[in-house]
C-alpha cells in the first residue's frame, strides 16, 4: 500500500479550531513537521481539509 508524506509549510494560526485539530490529528505540531501515513480516504480527507497548509508526496 502506498504511503503519504505530509510536511506542514504553512502556520495554522488563523486557522478554524477544525483545522488546528487536523493538524493535531495528522501529528504535525510545527512547521516543517513531516510525517508518514498510509494511503487511506480517511488520511485523504484530513489532508484534504488542511491542504493550504501542507505538502503532500507519495512514498512507496
């Protein structure tokens, strides 16, 4: 299964609770955080939500 590289570039001050909590959700807590997630629809919405605030890169 292939797996998500999701990188925080952008602040979440300013943001809606809901995306702060996304963020928190995905465990980026920073710029320039950088996780690893299954490709899943679940992880897909969640970066769906919080896309002006994140990269996104596929990793096999």
């Amino acid at each position: 299964m292939a797996r998500l590289k999701v990188t925080q570039t952008r602040s979440k001050i300013g943001g809606s609770d809901s995306q702060r909590n996304t963020l928190r959700s995905l465990g980026l807590k920073r710029i320039g955080d950088v996780v690893v997630k299954e490709d899943r629809p679940e992880i897909r919405g969640m970066v769906n939500t919080v896309a002006h605030l994140v990269t996104v890169e596929e990793v096999d």
